[in-house]
C-alpha cells in the first residue's frame, strides 16, 4: 500500500468520525458544516507541511 492511499484512508477515517460526531451531538446541519469546514481546512494544511505525507 502507497502513503498516498494510507494517507487517503486517514482522512477517509477522520471524516466519518467528524460524521458519526455530528450524529451523535444532533448539532444544526450549518453549525456543525461550519466548524469541520475549519476542522478539514486546518487538516489538509496539517498535512502539506508535513513533507512525509501528500494530498492533493
């Protein structure tokens, strides 16, 4: 298995989790959109610096 496609399945990984967490808070849909919006910004640029692993 590639890092790319490991690294595809930990970001898979993650947003179910922020799913099952909405689900499971029962927060308003634009609420909680907003705050992972944030969440999966902040991860996308986690993941760019850190030079061992790629998105796209």
């Amino acid at each position: 298995m590639s890092p790319q496609s490991s690294q595809s399945m930990q970001y898979k990984a993650i947003k179910s989790i922020f799913k099952k967490l909405e689900n499971f808070l029962n927060i308003s849909q634009r609420n909680i959109v907003a705050k992972f919006s944030i969440y999966e910004a902040t991860l996308k640029c986690a993941i760019k610096n850190n030079s061992s692993l790629n998105y796209p």
